[in-house]
C-alpha cells in the first residue's frame, strides 16, 4: 500500500470513531419516560475504561447503536444488559433507580458529549447527574 494511502485510511478510522461517540453519555429513553421515570444516562466512558467493549458488546448482547437496545427493568433485574453488573456484586445493584435514571424529563435517546478522542468533557447541561 502507498504511504498516502496508509494516512487516508488511519484518518478515515479516526473520524469514524470519533463520529460513533464513544466517549460520551449515552441517553436510553425507549420506555422510560412513557413509563412515568427518568431517562436512564449511561457514562459509556466511566465503563469503557475498566471493561473492554466485548463484556458489553458481545458477551452482553448490547448492540453498538445509541437507542437500538430494547431494554426492560424485568431483564436487567435477572441479570441481564446492566443488571449483569448491576447486582449487588459486581457493582450496585438495581434499587439505586436514580443512579441510572438520572436524566432531565423528556431528554431523547442518544449520544451526548464529547467527539474528541482525548476523553470526555462531560455533557454539559443537556442532562442532570446525581451528584
Ligand atoms: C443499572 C441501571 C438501572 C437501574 C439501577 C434502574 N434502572 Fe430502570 N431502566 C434502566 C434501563 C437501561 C432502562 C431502559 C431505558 C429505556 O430504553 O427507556 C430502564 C427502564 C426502566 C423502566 C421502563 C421499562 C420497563 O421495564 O417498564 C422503568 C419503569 C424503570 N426502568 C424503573 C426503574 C426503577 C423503579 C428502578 C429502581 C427500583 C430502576 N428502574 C433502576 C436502567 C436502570
Ligand atoms: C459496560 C458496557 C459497555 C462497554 C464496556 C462498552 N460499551 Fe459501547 N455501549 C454500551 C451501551 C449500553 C451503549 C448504548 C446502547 C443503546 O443506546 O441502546 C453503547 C453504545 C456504543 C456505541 C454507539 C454510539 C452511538 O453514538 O451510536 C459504540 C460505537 C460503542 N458503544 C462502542 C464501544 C467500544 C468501541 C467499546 C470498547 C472500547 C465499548 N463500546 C465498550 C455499553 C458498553
Ligand atoms: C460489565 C459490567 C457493567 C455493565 C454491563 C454496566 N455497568 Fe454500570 N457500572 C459498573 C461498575 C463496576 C461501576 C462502578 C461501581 C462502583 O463505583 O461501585 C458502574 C457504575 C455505573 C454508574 C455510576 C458512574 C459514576 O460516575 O459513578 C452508572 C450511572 C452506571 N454504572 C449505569 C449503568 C447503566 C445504565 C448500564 C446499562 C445500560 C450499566 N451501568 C451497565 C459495571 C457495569
């Protein structure tokens, strides 16, 4: 391969990486907010560093698209998406409901925050956190 060309794809990975926003929060509101509680904000960064994607993104079952998770409480409490962690052993469990549900009323699903590959920036105040 020419060198160019090695530089052309290198950047083309870069920007595609970047564009899919891993380094941010990802909002879930398939039912929450229908449902009557909080929009759910997944910190896909606090995770991504001490899990590699495979725990989630294989073995877990979550598919790498913001919103394309059909996800229940009745699931996560048999252990299953966040509840494979999220059970009082691996970290808490699944009674901290506002830990998870942390999100402003009426938030749409999807990624928010930071693009840039040096780490997040926080999300600003598209959501509120419970700190
Ligand atoms: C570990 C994270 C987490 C915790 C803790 C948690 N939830 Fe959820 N919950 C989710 C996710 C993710 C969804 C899916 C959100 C969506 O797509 O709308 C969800 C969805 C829901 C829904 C809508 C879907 C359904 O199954 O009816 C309700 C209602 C709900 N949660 C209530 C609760 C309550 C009440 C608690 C505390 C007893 C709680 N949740 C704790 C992550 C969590
Ligand atoms: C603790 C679980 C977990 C780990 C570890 C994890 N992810 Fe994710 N990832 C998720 C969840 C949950 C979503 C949101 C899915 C949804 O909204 O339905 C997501 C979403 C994504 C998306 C979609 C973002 C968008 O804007 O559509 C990409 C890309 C992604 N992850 C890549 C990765 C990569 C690469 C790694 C490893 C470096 C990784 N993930 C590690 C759980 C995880
Ligand atoms: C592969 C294991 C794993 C999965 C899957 C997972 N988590 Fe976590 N999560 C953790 C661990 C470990 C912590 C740190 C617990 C602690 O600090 O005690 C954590 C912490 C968190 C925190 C707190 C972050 C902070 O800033 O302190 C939130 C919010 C959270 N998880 C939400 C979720 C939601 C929502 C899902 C599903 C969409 C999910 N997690 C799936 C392992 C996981």
């Amino acid at each position: 391969m020419k060198r160019w060309l090695i530089w052309v794809v290198l950047g083309m990975s870069l920007v595609s990486l970047s564009a899919q926003g891993e380094y941010g929060d990802v909002v879930l509101n398939r039912y929450a907010d229908k449902a009557g509680v909080r929009p759910v904000v997944f910190p896909h960064w606090f995770h991504r560093l001490r899990f590699t994607c495979n725990v989630c993104h294989a073995e877990g079952g979550f598919k790498m698209r913001a919103g394309s998770n059909d996800i229940t409480m009745g699931e996560i409490v048999d252990g299953k998406f966040c509840g494979m962690c999220h059970n009082g052993e691996i970290a808490w469990s699944a009674e901290f409901c506002h830990r998870c549900h942390s999100g402003r009323p009426g938030l749409a699903g999807g990624f928010y925050g930071s693009q840039d590959p040096s780490g997040p920036s926080g999300g600003g105040d598209f959501y509120q956190r419970r700190h």
